[in-house]
C-alpha cells in the first residue's frame, strides 16, 4: 500500500506509509506510554527545598493521612517495592501546589500518631479515623476540603480543587470541573477496587472472569504477606 | 495509478466501505478510498492515552480530532468546546456538546439542529454522534443482532395502522446467506439456539465462535423475570401476555476466543469508546486487510465536497479537499483535487452521505442534489431513541458486581415484535455491565462512579444514595461505596421509530466548517407512535423494578431538551430519550424510483454507476442495532460491483 501522491501536493511526509498498520496491541506498551506521560505531569522538583530526612517524614504523613481516610491499607497504596510510584507522585503533585493547608494536614497527622495495625489487614481502625478527621475539620474548611482533594485523587486518579469541593457541598448544582492527573493515575485509581472490579479500559483479568464472583474486598484492599496472610 | 485505471472510488472507511473495499481488493479491483479523518495511527497507543487523560469520558473521547486541550480539558474558560465546529476541517457531532445549552447552538455544536420546524412545530435533539477515523465506528458496542423476518416487511405487517411504514425490497431469506457472511467476516460470538426467535433462522450456518458469557445482573434480571403474572404483562400487547421472558445471550462481534489474529476479550468494559486490546472488530480491521492490497491505496484528511454527473446521468468524478494539520491538529493547509473512476461508492454515514449529496448541485442534471429525483435524500432519519433506566438492589440482595466484563452481554430480544406493533413502537432491551457509569450523567453532569464517590467522600447527595449528605472516611466509606456500587446497574431500552418526512438532514445555509463546507442541519423529533413505544418501555421497567425489589433511582435532567411529561396510569410522568448511534434512514432502499432513493443493492436508482451504502439504506428501523445488517448489505453490494465492473 502506498499514499497516493498524484495532482496535489500536501504533505507527502505526513500521509506516509503507516494507515495499515493497526495492531492489537500489548497491556505492557500502554503502560510504558502511561509511565512516561504520568513521569512528565508529576512535578519532580517540588521537594528541592526541603531537606531529605524532613521530605521522608512528610511523605510519610502524608500516607498514612492517604490510607486512614481512603481506608486502603497504606503498603496497598505504596508497597515497599514500588514501581509505579503513586505516593511519591500524589505528594509531590499536592506538594507542588505550595498551598499552606497542605503543611497544616501533615501536621495534624503526624500528631494523631496513627496506629497501622499489622498485617493481614493493615487498615487503620475506625475510631483512630474519626479522631484524624475531626481534628482536620477542627483546623478548618480549607484543610478539610483540601483532605477530600486528596481522597479523590486516590481513588480517582483526578485532582478536585478544594474549592470546587467546598463550592459543591453549598450548592449540589455548582460546576464540578476537574484534571486527570494522569493516564497512569486514571488505571490506578482506588475507587475501582473497592468496588471489587477494575478501571474501565484497564483490566489485568482474563475471558470470563465476569461470570464468577469477584475475590473478597480484602483481597484487594487489605496488605498481606505473601504466605502469612490470611 | 492513473485515474482511468482505477476501478471504484469508495468515500469513507467504515463498516460498509472497508467490507466493500476488502471485498474487491481480494476480486483484484483497483480501489481509491477517500476517508476525511486522520488515517489509522500505527497503534492505539495515543487513543488508550488520551481516553485515559479526558476529563469527558464520551464515545468520542480517544479519537481525532481531539475534544480536548493538553490538560484533559473539552472546554475552555468560558464554556467553548475546544474543538470549534466552525474550525474543524472534517467535524463530528459529539456527545459533550448535547447539553441545553449547546445542542441548538451552531457555534458549538457540530450539527445545526433546529429547534422548530416551519409550522412551529417543538424539534428536539438527535442525540447520536459519530467519529471520522475509519468511519468512526470503532466506538460502537460490538452488538451483532440479525433483523427478524418481519422487520422486512413493516408495512405487509403492520402498514395499516402505520402508514409510514414500508417494506424492503429484500427480505430476510435472501439476505440470511450475507448475515453469515458477515458474521464469519466480523467475527461473531454467538449461540444460534438461542437466538432462533421470531422465525429467525441459521441454514447458511452457525455463529463462527461460541457465545460470550452472562454477567451476574444478567442472571438477576434472568431470574426475575423468570415467573411473571400475565396480568401485569398484558400491556405488552403480545399475542399471548407473557408468563416468562428470556434474558438472552447478545451475539457480539467480540472474540470469545483467539479469532483471525486477534486476542479473546479479556472483559476490559470499555467496548464504548474502546477495547483496549481490540478483541471487539471495529472497521480498521477490514481496512486494514484491504490496504494490505497493492491494488487498494487510501488518501486520508481527504473531504469529498462535490459528485459531478455527466449528461449521461453517470457519475464522472468526484472533487474533494484535502488537508493538512499541524501536530497540534491545527488546520494548516488544504488543496482541491478531483477523483475519477468507474464506480462510485458514498459509504459516508446517513448524516454525511445525504450531506454530500445535497450539496453536489453543480451539475445541470442535479439542482436537487444527486440521486434525488424522488426528493427522498435526507428524509426519514432515524435512530433508536434510548430510554435507560437505573436501580439498585437491596442491601439483602446478592451483589451483581458491575464495572467487570464487557459492557453489554445480555438482553431481552423477546418483546421486538408483536400485534403491538400495528399500535407503538418495538423495543429491544439491553442489560448494562457498567452500572450507572453514563446513565447518571442525563441528571449530574458527571458520569459514575465519580458521582457516587464525590457523594460519600464531599458529603454530598446527586446521586441520591447518601440521604443524609454524610461525608465518610476510613472503613465506613470503603464498607458504603462497596455495599452501594456492586448493587448498582441499568437497563436500556432500544425503541423502533418510525421513518418520518420531517425528520431530515439537509445543508445549513449560514454555518461552515473549517474547509468552508456548509455543515449538516437536522430536524428531528418523535413521532406518537415512537412514543408509545417509549411508554411502553417504561412500564416494562417498572414491572422489572418490581420484580427485582430494586429502588428505581431513574430520572429527567429539569433542563433535558429532549423531555416531555406523559400522563400514564392517572400519573405525570417524566419521560425522555438520548441516542443509540444509529443512523439510519435518509437515503432508503426500494423498488420504485419515486418513493425511494436506492435499490437493495444499493444501487443509486438515478445513477447506474453510483452505491450509498450503510444503515441510510435502511427503510425501516427494527430495534436491532444496524451494524451488522450494514456488513449483509455491503457484502453483497461488493458481490454485485464486482461482477458489474
């Protein structure tokens, strides 16, 4: 097959070869596509100014503020060996948006002193929630909106600005505008596995898997040790 | 090659044009094809990334041209859609832009609808869309249904009472040999015990692949219905009321297992806008055999814009405009040229085929357009207009599990044909697998489970499950969203509409696009008859509601163009409709040249060397989705070219 390249003259580089050459293609080649897409969003320096020990805490605030109010175990949301990176990308994404509240919430969490119960299950109890999420709310609107922000970017892979948020718990009729913050953070968002399925247009499932019953929630909610778990 | 070489030009790659194109590629003929989008990206890559990244998750949303600016975005600050229809070279209609606000808008929709006729008469949206690359359907479900017999004979049947109505100048029987054709082509999985129904039969053979399993809300729905009381069916309006109705098993043209190079479906639940793997056939799959022809090329970012007639009332070249973008798919440049062949084949959809009809009036036999001397180019548009339906079951009841296999397996094809039919509309009912996933969308401007999530997390109700407007955290959200969202699933119904005068497509005198072509204008509403079918529809789900002991979250948007209100049982009721994507109707098939456009080979009755192919040959609607009767029909269009040229 070869572009047809009589009578006019446009863009004989742009129509070359190529219109054939469709293919089925792998799970691994979108992924790589969404890795790179979701590296270049992610704002890489925004923690450039502060020193390491300090970013380690903060990004470890900031996961378990993640895990307590999304009730995802926190190894689900960052296990130890993490290739896909959500954790670090999520924080440096709200990180980069230098808004006080953000510093605000990783206080509060850090003095909740949150207790992560060991695995099989590793989801923080509820009353331990509560406590964190009155005392965000004690702080006031901006971080507790700014909380639900990061709550729907877990389990949405979408960044809500607070102030949307907060304009739409006033007025259910106000416009809800929104950002995918990635492709990958679209396939990665939370909200479908608590439903026990997948994200749509992203399933690592096989033919038939719909006319069973899916595993039990824990199954994909809850940290295991492989082997230990329950 | 040269232009006295070549065999037949086809205008657009769809369904019809691929199969004809492949289909003559393979008898050696020598085939230009002239598609107006972008050509077949050498993957799928960028569509998977860019659906992914959209804020709108519509039909259209990973196709070209793009809706959407780098963030995601398909509006700009002031409410614009990023892609203006006034700029764009080869538009589409799509689904953001059928909002109150913008579906009468030229400016920001693509189709110039009206919303009055020239007797006053109340016009309301057409609500289907389309896309360009490949014919743009690659968004479609994959659904594979055969017509049953009567859906040829509407007017044999059921003309009495409906005079719209008429027959097809072919009939199942003959027309059954190129299903199988087609469904071998495709690649269909289906199970031909199941759907032998209303006198639909298999001699040719059967299904090329074995059916796709149900979901667990197809076994729901199944078991409901499974005991009925015929008194609380009797308004079906069936020869005998039903005491039972079958869920059935929809024929698709997904694979069930590796067919023809392609994986088995992995249950990905984006059929709509795309299989990620392309286990479901779309067009590029045939276009793609063909063009791996020599004898088959393809000038993509190609507009056919005029189709000259000679005096012999052949056709003798058709002229077009071709494009170019730059990368950010900016409108750079463009060229006239011209085409000549010894047949012509317009497979450009039933809005842009009658476009392109209506608007070649240069030569000094075609004032009216071409192929018009019945003055039918344009009449009768119709689709199936779409009434879905939302639910959850109780809290008591099993979990169906939505969100997981393909969007649609199952439904009910039992109730397509009936006495009812000489008084409303047919439907055809579909089962979603994605729960309220776009149904919800009609009412928030959002569609799920973003709407059910922001709910439980922002302590808000759109969705009308969180009573109390509670905001949740840690376990009691994952244990809420969980018990809430698994329950969670839609029915659709698929409803006949009849083929009326008024409904057209014509040319707008007042909006271009970005070539300076006068963009598609469409007038549209439904008829009485349309309506009761949708009437009809909506008892049916109340029954089912019923018999499921589902909660009925179903609504009207107060701002829904297409609303009316309808007295039923002492009741107002809401009642509304949006699109199927199925375009039929504008250029109908017949054996008489006054009251139709085509013949059943889809041969132009005023032009001998001149097919308009695709669902705008269709007389009548059926509730079967068109695309495989569309595939039947090009192949045997392809079969008759071939031996004619």
């Amino acid at each position: 097959m070869t572009e047809r390249d009589h009578r006019d003259t446009v863009s004989a580089a742009q129509d070359g070869a190529g219109d054939h050459q469709v293919t089925a293609i792998s799970r691994r080649t979108v992924l790589a596509g969404a890795a790179a897409t979701a590296a270049l969003s992610f704002g890489v320096d925004a923690m450039a100014e502060t020193p390491p020990a300090a970013a380690d805490a903060n990004l470890d605030a900031f996961l378990n503020l993640s895990a307590a109010l999304t009730g995802i175990a926190k190894k689900m949301l960052a296990p130890d060996t993490d290739s896909l990176g959500m954790g670090k990308g999520y924080f440096d994404f709200v990180d980069g948006k230098k808004l006080s509240d953000f510093a605000t919430l990783l206080q509060v969490t850090k003095d909740a002193n949150l207790q992560i119960p060991p695995p099989p299950g590793g989801i923080i109890a509820q009353p331990d929630v509560d406590r964190l999420a009155k005392a965000i709310a004690d702080k006031g609107d901006a971080p507790k909106y700014l909380a639900r922000s990061i709550m729907l970017m877990w389990y949405l892979g979408a960044w809500y600005e607070p102030s949307v948020l907060k304009a739409l718990a006033k007025d259910p009729k106000a416009i809800v505008s929104y950002t995918v913050v990635s492709p990958k953070a679209y396939t990665q968002g939370w909200l479908w596995r608590v439903a026990q399925a997948h994200p749509m247009g992203y399933s690592d499932m096989q033919f038939g898997y719909w006319t069973r019953k899916p595993e039990e929630i824990s199954d994909f909610i809850e940290f295991r040790i492989k082997g230990k778990g329950a | 090659m040269a232009d006295d070489d070549i065999d037949v030009v086809i205008v657009g790659s769809g369904f019809a044009g691929s199969l004809i194109a492949n289909e003559l590629a393979k008898e050696h003929k020598k085939i230009v094809i002239l598609e107006a989008g972008d050509r077949v990206p050498p993957n799928i890559n960028d569509y998977m990334e860019r659906f992914y990244k959209a804020s709108i998750k519509v039909p259209e949303s990973p196709y070209t041209p793009s809706l959407f600016d780098e963030n995601g975005h398909a509006f700009d600050d002031k409410g614009h859609p990023v892609e203006d229809p006034g700029k764009v070279a080869a538009g589409r209609p799509s689904a953001i832009a059928l909002d109150a606000s913008m579906w009468s808008d030229g400016t920001k929709s693509y189709l110039v609808q009206k919303t009055e006729d020239k007797d006053k008469r109340k016009l309301t949206p057409f609500s289907s869309t389309y896309d360009r690359v490949a014919g743009g359907t690659a968004h479609w479900l994959g659904t594979s249904l055969r017509f049953v017999p009567k859906d040829f004979r509407m007017k044999s049947e059921y003309g009495g009472s409906v005079p719209e109505f008429v027959d097809w100048p072919i009939d199942y029987d003959e027309l059954e040999k190129w299903y199988h054709d087609a469904e071998i082509e495709i690649g269909v999985s289906g199970n031909v015990a199941d759907q032998s129904f209303h006198g639909i039969k298999f001699p040719s053979g059967p299904y090329p692949m074995p059916q796709i399993p149900n979901s667990l809300t197809d076994r729901a729905i199944g078991k409901a219905l499974e005991k009925l009381d015929p008194a609380e069916t009797a308004f079906l309006g069936m020869e005998q009321a039903p005491t039972s109705i079958a869920v059935r098993g929809l024929p698709a043209a997904r694979n069930s297992q590796p067919y023809k190079g392609r994986r088995a479906c992995a249950g990905n639940t984006n059929c709509i806008p795309i299989c990620p793997i392309q286990a479901k056939y779309d067009p590029t799959v045939s276009l793609n055999d063909a063009l791996n022809h020599k004898n088959v090329e393809m000038m993509s970012n190609t507009v056919a814009s005029d189709i000259i007639v000679g005096d012999d009332k052949l056709v003798k070249e058709i002229r077009y405009i071709r494009y170019r973008l730059d990368s950010n798919g900016k409108l750079v440049g463009k060229v006239n040229g011209s085409i000549k062949a010894k047949t012509y084949v317009i497979a450009a959809n039933a809005i842009e085929t009658p476009r392109l009809l209506l608007m070649s009036t240069k030569g000094p036999h075609t004032k009216n357009g071409v192929a018009n001397s019945s003055g039918m180019v344009g009449q009768h548009l119709m689709d199936h207009p779409y009434y879905v339906a939302w639910g959850q079951l109780p809290m008591t009841a099993d979990p169906v599990y939505p969100y997981r296999g393909p969007l649609i397996t199952s439904g009910i094809g039992d109730l397509c044909d009936g006495p009812f039919r000489a008084k409303r509309g047919a439907f055809r009912v579909d089962i979603g697998n994605e729960a309220w996933n776009f149904v919800i969308a009609s009412v928030v401007k959002s569609s799920d489970p973003n709407v059910t999530a922001i709910d439980f997390i922002n302590g808000v109700n759109r969705s009308r499950l969180n009573s109390d407007s509670k905001a949740l955290f840690g376990p009691a959200l994952t244990d809420t969203l969980n018990r809430n969202l698994t329950r969670q699933f839609r029915i659709g119904f698929l409803v006949e509409q009849t083929p009326d005068p008024g409904n057209t497509v014509t040319v707008s005198k007042t909006f271009r696009d970005g070539l300076g072509l006068l963009r598609p204008e469409i007038s549209y509403s439904l008829s009485p008859y349309t309506k009761a079918g949708i009437v009809a529809a909506y008892k049916f789900k109340n029954l089912l509601f019923k018999m499921l002991h589902a909660t009925d979250f179903t609504r009207v948007g107060d701002d829904d163009p297409s609303k009316w209100v309808e007295t039923i049982d002492g009741q107002q009721v809401d009642l509304n409709y949006t699109g199927a994507g199925h375009i039929m109707g504008t250029y109908r098939m017949g054996r008489a040249e006054k009251d139709s456009v085509v013949d059943s080979f889809q041969k132009s009755h005023d032009h001998d060397n001149l097919y308009l192919v695709g669902s705008g040959t269709f007389p009548t609607s059926a509730t079967a989705n068109p695309t495989l009767t569309i595939a039947a029909l090009a192949l045997r269009t392809a079969d008759r070219i071939a031996k004619r040229v």
